[in-house]
C-alpha cells in the first residue's frame, strides 16, 4: 500500500509552505515533516477520518492537520491513498 500525491497537492503545499518559510525556514520544515508524517500514517488511520468537505463522495475524506485540511480517498485498484490536495480550513475550496 503506497501514498501518493496529486500535482495539485504538491502546488498548494509549496504556496502555504512559502510564507512559512520567508519568516521561519525551520518551522517550515518542521510543518512539512510533520505533515509527511500524516500521510505515511494514513493507511492506518484513514478510518478515523471524517468525509470530505469539498466533495460530494463518501469515499473522499479530510485529514486534518493543524490548519489545514487535506482531502485523499483509496483507490482500490492500485492499492495507494491518493492525497487529493491541501487547503487551510477556513478556504471554500481546493480550486
């Protein structure tokens, strides 16, 4: 079972990590380890999260992640959680 990303994903984590890092390099570091740290745990965890708020299917769920939120769902047919994209939680969307 693997975890992957979408190229969304690794978009909108360098936009939320880059004002991080300009003021505090090493707080930017330590949120995306820690936030890697989310995603490797995911397979066993995934049943805990709740579904997503940006989608209309049962089968997408958030993870959260101090203040953000990053919606994944588990493809079945190649055995990987797929992570979908990251937002802060007050955004409306993923767009």
């Amino acid at each position: 079972m693997t975890v992957c990303c979408t190229p969304l994903f690794e978009i909108q984590l360098k936009a939320l990590l880059a004002p991080i890092a300009a003021s505090d390099p090493r707080a930017a570091k330590s949120a995306k380890l820690y936030l890697d740290t989310v995603m490797m745990n995911l397979p066993s965890k995934a049943h805990k999260y709740k579904p997503s708020r940006f989608f209309d299917d049962e089968r997408v769920r958030d993870a959260l992640h101090q203040e953000w939120v990053i919606p994944f769902y588990y493809d079945a047919s190649n055995d990987a959680y797929v992570i979908l994209g990251i937002a802060e939680k007050n955004e409306q969307s993923l767009s």
